[in-house]
C-alpha cells in the first residue's frame, strides 16, 4: 500500500492507517515495515501519540530524530506546540520522509495537532499511523484492517515460544488443553504470547497438564465473551501477573511511577528498586546484580 500506485501518485505524499484491536501487534507490523523501508528515505522517525499526548514532546521527539545535532539541545520551555509544528512543517519541507505515527485515540489530535504539521510535498514522502478507533484510521488515510490470526498461525506463534519451534509435537496429553487455550485468546498474539510464555516456565514439571487445566480456568471465557477490548486483553495479561512471585510484582507496580511511553532506562531502574528496598542481600552478589538478574526474570 505505500509503494503501488502509478509514477504521479507515487510522488504525492500517502498516510496508511493500521486499525485493529489492542494486543493484535499494530505497532509491531508497522515497526517492521518502518525497518524494511527506512533506507529508501532521507529523513525517518518513530513517535508514540497514546491517549494522552504531550503534543510539545512528541514535536521535540520527531526534531531530534530528524536531525540530532541541530535539536539535541532543543529546549521544550521556550518553544510553542505552533512553533515546533512550524519548525517541522519548515524542515520536511524538501526532503522524502518516512514517519510512524503510533497509537492515536483522537480524530482531533491527528486533524489539528500532527496532520497539519507535515510538508505535503511532491518527494514521494510516507506516514504510517496506528490506532484501534476506526474513525481515526477512516480520517487519518487509507486503511489497513489488522485481523486476528488464523488457527494454524495460533498454534505456530503459541508452539514456537514454547518450544522455540514451530514444528514440535505436541505431548497427546496437552492437544486437547492447548487448543482451548488458544480458542481463548482468540488469534490475539499477545494474548497468545503472554499465556505461552508462562507456560513455557512451567514445562518439564510432574503436574504439566494440571496447571495447563488450571491456566485454561483462569483465563475465563478470554477474548470470546465481551466486546471490550481493553478488558478482554487485562483479563489474559492478570493471568500471567498473579503467577508472578510477590517481589516480582513489587517491582512490576513500581513502573506506574513512570508516565505513559516513557522511555524507561535500564540502569535507573534498578538503582530505583534497590533503593526502595526490593532487593534481598546476597553474599555472592552485589545489590545491583541480583535486581539485573530479577529484571530478566521479569523481563
């Protein structure tokens, strides 16, 4: 979709707009496209909108993705959101552009805050957007619909994180469980990466196909029974939350301290949960090791 087209709509700058519901990978597919065709552009960029945006740090972010060294010291208090969408619109306004524009909840937000802010110039430029709104998609550009996988991709994407491949036979006494448990996730991959990573942790054990059973209850009537996408998701993410151990969980509820699409780093982090005291001393170990080890446990 953003490379068809005759040599005069080729030249004219498209909008793609991937819709579908949380948790069906939109933001992954258009990274990836993102990856694969960001060589073919002279200026690139990667920004999350989410419910509620900061419109000044999502115009800073796209400066210094453009270019670095001329907004590395860009300072966000001396700058007006009609400045910074100026100073964009000004600098696209040559070049060939391929932008990501991830997770938009609000048609006004796209019509008045990001839209207007790019070059519709004739260098063949692209955006991609996300959303799970259809009337964001339907205003934003041509629509992409990302649907659910099919059964046997379920089972691809749900045997390959458990067994690291795809093509494994299934023990015959955990055919019967697995499929209702991918039937409860309903092609959902990250419903179906989130359950088959705890069940991954789980394998080799005496009781294997008890806690499957046991998984499979938990998981109530999953992604088929509401309408609601958000509680669907949150009703197969708590599964793999409350098997978690509880200091685990102390460090997981420690990231609501942090706003949404912050960019957390890695090190800051565990010198944060060292020094709420999340950690237990280790004779052969340093503090910061043992929270590093816990962090990829998490992880």
């Amino acid at each position: 979709m953003l490379t068809e087209g005759d040599e005069v709509s080729k030249k004219q700058l498209k909008v793609v707009s991937i819709v579908g519901s949380g948790g069906l990978g939109k933001t992954t597919l258009a990274n990836a496209v993102y990856l694969k065709l960001k060589g073919e552009f002279n200026c690139v960029a990667f920004v999350s909108v989410s419910l509620n945006p900061n419109m000044k740090m999502i115009y800073i972010s796209l400066l210094r993705q453009f270019d670095k060294h001329t907004y590395k010291d860009i300072n966000e208090a001396s700058w007006s959101e009609e400045e910074l969408r100026r100073e964009i619109k000004t600098f696209l306004g040559h070049k060939r552009y391929l932008i990501v524009i991830d997770d938009i909840w609000d048609k006004s937000v796209w019509e008045d805050n990001i839209k207007c802010a790019f070059s519709n110039n004739e260098y063949g430029s692209r955006v991609i957007t996300t959303t799970r709104v259809l009337n964001v998609a339907q205003e934003a550009g041509c629509l992409y619909r990302l649907q659910p996988l099919s059964v046997v991709d379920s089972k691809k994407l749900f045997y390959q994180r458990i067994y690291g491949t795809e093509n494994k036979t299934t023990p015959a006494q955990l055919v019967e469980v697995s499929e209702n448990i991918l039937k409860r996730c309903g092609g959902v991959p990250l419903a179906i990466l989130t359950i088959a990573s705890l069940l991954s942790s789980k394998m080799g054990r005496t009781h294997t196909h008890e806690y499957w059973c046991k998984v499979h209850k938990s998981m109530g009537s999953g992604l088929d029974d509401s309408h609601d996408d958000v509680k669907k998701m949150r009703r197969i993410l708590s599964v793999s939350y409350y098997d978690l151990p509880p200091h685990l969980k102390t460090c997981l509820l420690h990231l609501s301290v942090y706003p949404e699409d912050y960019e957390i780093k890695t090190k800051e982090l565990i010198w944060k949960w060292v020094g709420e005291g999340f950690v237990e001393e280790n004779s052969e170990k340093t503090l910061y090791e043992v929270r590093r080890g816990l962090l990829g446990r998490a992880h």
